[in-house]
C-alpha cells in the first residue's frame, strides 16, 4: 500500500499596484521597481516509500516536467522554466513542507504597430523594465500572475528587450505587421437573408492565417427603419465538428437563427477571415486552427446598413446544449473622443484606447485627427485608458444607458513624461523632475527609505486635461504620476510641487490628498493630508508619500487667483473645454459631501461668473 502526501510552496503575499492623487494639478511617471524573484506557489506531490535525503539546487530542463531528487522521490511541476529546488531536507513520515522555487521568465511577443505583449506565467506579481537595442527607447511595467500588458515603441524593425531585477528574461526582434482594426468602418454584407429556422451559417476554422490573431464571426441583423433597432428572434449555436475548438485541426460550426422578422440579414465581418463559399442561407470561413477562444459575436445593422448593437459573444461549450440569446438583453453602444499631444497642442495619432473589463476587452487606435471610435461597449459605467509611448497615460470615464446609444468622453490630452531620471539607493537622495531643479517639482527621499538603487522619474501634470479623472470636489492645486508605479518606502519620501500659476494659499493650510485607484478608476480620499510650504519664495504643496502612482492634492477653502490660471472642469455639460493658461474658475465642493462616484458641481470664485475667462 503506498500513501501520498503534499508538499506546499509557500506564497508570498504582494500588494496591488494603486494610483495615488494630491490635490493641484500634479501626476508622475510610470517607471517600475525592478524586485528580486519573488517565490512562486507551487504543489508538489511525493509519492511514499520516503527516505531522507538531501537536495540542492534541482532545477529541471527545458521542456521537462519533473526533477528525481532521490531514489523513489519526484517533484512534478506544472510549469518547468527557471524552477529551482532550495535546499531541504525530507523526513520519512508524511506531512507539509515548503520550499522555494525560483521565478519563471517572463515572455516578449512582437504584435503589430509596435505594440508588444509581455506574458507572464507566474503566479505572483512580476515588475520589469524594457528598451530597445541600441537606441534611447525605454520604459517599465509591472505583469500580475498569470497575466499579459502591453507597451508601445515606435514602429518598425527593431530588437525589444525584457528585463527582471537587472536581469535579461527575453529578446525578440519586432515584427511590422500593420494593426487590423477589429470592426472595420465599412463591414461587408456578403450573404443574403437569414430568417427561417433552419437556416444555418457554418464557417471552417483552418491553419492559414497566424494563430496570434483573434477571429471573429459576426451575424448581422437588420430591419429596414433606419431608426428602428428591433431586431428580435433567438440566435443560437446548434452543433459544431468537434465540440469545442482545437489548435491542431479544424473545425466546422454551425450558427442557426430562429424568429427573425423577414427583412433581416447577416453579414460576416471578414477582414481577418478567409471567405470560401457563400449562399442565401449559409456561408463558409476559414481561421487559424490556432484559434483558442470558441466563442462568436452577433451585431445588428439598421436598414441603411449602419451599425447598432454588438452582443455579447455565444460560446461552445464540449458536451453541452447551445443556449439561445435574447439580443435585446445584451444591448450595445459606442464610445469616442479626441486625444491630443498636450506640449504641442496637436491631434496625437496612434495612440491605444482600451477598455478591460469583466465582459471582455476592446481597444482601438487614434486616427489622423485623434479621434478615436470604440464599438460594442456593454451597457454600464466604464473606465478607458488612453497610452501612447513617451506619454502619460489619462482615464475617461463613459456612461452607456441604452442600445446603440455613442458616448462622448472628455478631451484627453496626454502629458510628454518627464525624461529625467536620479537612481537613488539606501543613502537616500533628492530627485528634481525639471530643469528647474530646487525651482520646479521634487522629491526628497531619506537614508534608509529604499533598500536598493531605484530610478526614480516622475511627470508633474500641468493640466486638469492630462489626469486619469478629474476628483469629486475641492479646488485642484497639484498633479503628478510617480514613477517606478507601485514603487514602496521603508520610510516616507516628500514631494514638493508647486502651485498652478496664479493660485494662492496661505502657508500651512493642510491639504486634502487624493490618490487614483487604476483598478476601480476613480480618485481615492487619503487618510493623510498635506500642507502648503514656502519654498525658495514660491508656493508648494508638500506630502508625505509612501508609495508611488498618481496623486494630487485639493484646497478645503478656496484658492485665491492672483493671475491667470488653467481651468479645471468638474463637468462636461458646465465646462465644456479647458482653457489653458487663461481661463479663471474656482471649484469647491458643494455643502455635504457627495457620495464617491457622484459629480462635484462648479463653483465660481467671489466676483466671477462660472464661465468667465479672465484674459491676461
């Protein structure tokens, strides 16, 4: 009879990267702490008789799945990259051990446009640093377990590297593909009506097309108002050849749509698929049998062909009946907006809007003018990031209330990040985020605060525009985002930030502090405050900080203007532009505080009217 018992590896709790934001038009950059290897939880199973023995430094090859350590002893790993055994000594009875196993690399794949994917198959939280072979292009990020980010560089042929701790985990040459929008302006409708039970769709996936791409199928349905979207009718998945989709061989799906008024019809959405037959009642695709997700989307036309409503995806499932979807349920809209390049004022092309939430992801890319549209956003309240490489990147929130509804956000004007650069260690050090030095923003770190060299960076946003999100309420005096994100101190730094142009607060006024909180994208009250401090004859907001990421800081009384001051809109519908360098608004909040997530209202300062610009 033989007994098995369980060795757990012990798991290192690590803390969420948060963003943090003080009140005056402040943020800082986004570099990351480069950690040692941080230990990755791990079971191993060891099968009994046991003897005691001895192991050190086991670590598996390439490609193999487990290490014997002693005779009738094997350590089976789930993943076998970089898994080194720590010294332990194994007793004879059953029981629980730990040890230690050493990070697994993280991964560097070329997408399209410049844009790389890092992957990280580890369970804990890995932070790295990138650049590019031999040229000044660089940055950092930070990968949970388990989980892909991406950056952008400038597009074409270059070498991309990643690094953990100081050390190199991947290279990889770029490739130049060029992006393929994933809903293209003006889909194809290349089939005719689909509307009798029984009618089917059926598309192939096959090996021709690379299997990094996603691949969709989209079944169109339209009515012939172009002011009606009542689409009605059940689409449902009915079979599929095998039941769920394999990377080594093809697969054939069949789509079958039921109750549909007569005028409907479908279009297959193919700018990433290869068309091989098509009829009134059925068509034929092919994608890559590399293609992992089983899961097809269904979007609605009006009758002039334009777009309305994208559902959510129906998915196969081995085994299981297909279920019919209810398209009025899974309503869809739009979202679009204009980013700018904040130093020159100009549209910023090519930068990457996101959304990534619980009911997928979707991302699209700025055009010539900045523009950018993103299509089937589910109903509900969501948080884009807009990101472009050597930029900071800004949050916008959007509302969809109702079906095929186009959401407008606010300007985003993204900030150049600061280039500058001070590697602070133990002996602590004082990092100047301009050529302004001891005059423009700064941080004091104190002896003892790092426990390593860290490069610190961080960019002071000058503009209500260039933040994640605007806060709730109060007046607005400072911004920055702090770089390397998510960075800790053994103890508090102090950043010094000065004041917006023309604002005036008395010294020693303590200072509301905000953090931004990137997971839930919204600004966080601080239990801290900071204060106002004079500093070289100049006005600065002063706090005590603990970790890095966006933070500001907002007056409890109102700021007085001496000049000309930026504006900082509180709502779209009051404030419908920013005005920079000459508007003059105050904001305060209004009397009781509102509930987190309401909009603070716009307040003028004594004597002005909530929309006057004051002119230089």
């Amino acid at each position: 009879m033989t007994s098995e018992f369980a060795m757990n590896i012990t798991r290192r709790r690590t803390l969420p990267a948060i963003a943090v934001v003080l009140s005056s038009v402040l943020v800082a950059c986004g570099l990351f702490q480069p950690t040692p290897p941080t230990t990755q939880p791990r079971e191993v199973t060891l099968p009994a008789p046991i003897t005691s023995s001895l192991v050190s430094s086991v670590t598996p090859a390439a490609g193999q799945t487990g290490v014997a350590v002693n005779a009738g002893v094997t350590l089976q790993f789930t993943g076998s990259v970089d898994h080194t055994l720590a010294e332990r000594t194994f007793a004879v009875l059953p029981g629980v051990y730990t040890t230690n196993i050493g990070t697994q690399k993280l991964t560097l794949t070329a997408m399209c446009n410049g844009r790389w994917r890092v992957r990280n198959p580890a369970t804990s939280t890995v932070v790295f640093t990138w650049d590019v072979y031999k040229t000044s292009e660089k940055g950092s990020g930070i990968v949970p377990g388990n989980s892909d980010v991406f950056f952008t560089t400038t597009p074409g042929q270059k070498t991309v590297r990643v690094f953990v701790g100081g050390a190199q985990h991947n290279t990889k040459a770029a490739n130049t593909n060029t992006c393929t929008s994933s809903l293209p302006d003006v889909p194809g409708k290349i089939a005719g009506a689909l509307v009798w039970t029984g009618n089917n769709l059926t598309f192939t996936p096959a090996s021709v097309l690379q299997s990094k791409q996603a691949y969709t199928v989209f079944i169109g349905l339209s009515t012939p108002f172009a002011s009606a979207f009542e689409t009605g009718g059940n689409l449902s998945i009915t079979s599929a050849e095998p039941a769920t989709l394999r990377n080594d061989q093809d697969t054939t799906v069949t789509l079958r749509g039921e109750g549909f008024d007569e005028n409907t019809s479908f279009f297959i959405q193919s700018n990433r698929l290869e068309v091989l037959s098509v009829s009134d009642t059925q068509a034929s695709v092919r994608v890559s049998a590399g293609f992992l997700p089983s899961a097809y989307g269904v979007m609605a036309t009006n009758g002039s062909g334009t777009r309305a409503t994208l559902y959510p995806a129906l998915t196969i499932n081995a085994g299981v009946k297909p279920r019919a979807i209810d398209p009025q349920r899974n309503a869809r809209g739009f979202v679009d907006g204009y980013a700018s390049d904040y130093a020159t004022g100009q549209p910023l092309v090519g930068a990457t809007v996101s959304l990534n939430s619980l009911t997928g992801s979707l991302e699209t890319i700025t055009d010539a003018d900045g523009y950018y549209l993103v299509r089937g956003v589910p109903l509900g309240k969501h948080a884009f990031r807009i990101e472009k490489t050597g930029f900071e990147p800004v949050y916008r929130l959007a509302e969809l209330t109702r079906t095929a509804e186009t959401v407008t956000m606010k300007l985003a004007s993204l900030e150049p990040k600061s280039t500058r650069v001070t590697t602070i260690g133990v002996s602590g050090g004082t990092h100047y985020a301009t050529d302004a030095g001891a005059n423009g923003p700064f941080l004091q770190v104190p002896a003892g605060a790092l426990e390593r060299d860290v490069p610190i960076q961080f960019t002071h946003l000058r503009d209500a525009s260039t933040l994640p999100e605007l806060p709730q309420d109060g007046y607005y005096l400072a911004f920055a985002h702090l770089g390397p994100t998510g960075l800790t101190f053994k103890k508090p730094a102090t950043l010094f930030l000065p004041l917006q142009a023309g604002i005036v607060v008395p010294v020693g006024t303590r200072i509301n502090i905000f953090y931004f909180d990137a997971k839930r994208a919204e600004w966080v009250d601080d239990i801290t405050s900071g204060k106002i401090s004079s500093v070289n004859g100049k006005l600065y907001l002063e706090y005590e900080i603990n970790h890095f990421t966006w933070i500001g800081g907002t007056s409890p009384a109102p700021a007085v203007p001496t000049g000309p001051v930026d504006t900082v809109p509180l709502r779209q519908r009051d404030c419908p532009a920013v005005h920079r360098g000459h508007g003059a608004m105050g904001h305060r909040r209004l009397p009781g505080r509102p509930d987190r997530g309401a909009e603070a209202g716009a307040a003028r300062l004594p004597g002005l009217h909530p929309r006057a610009v004051v002119r230089a």
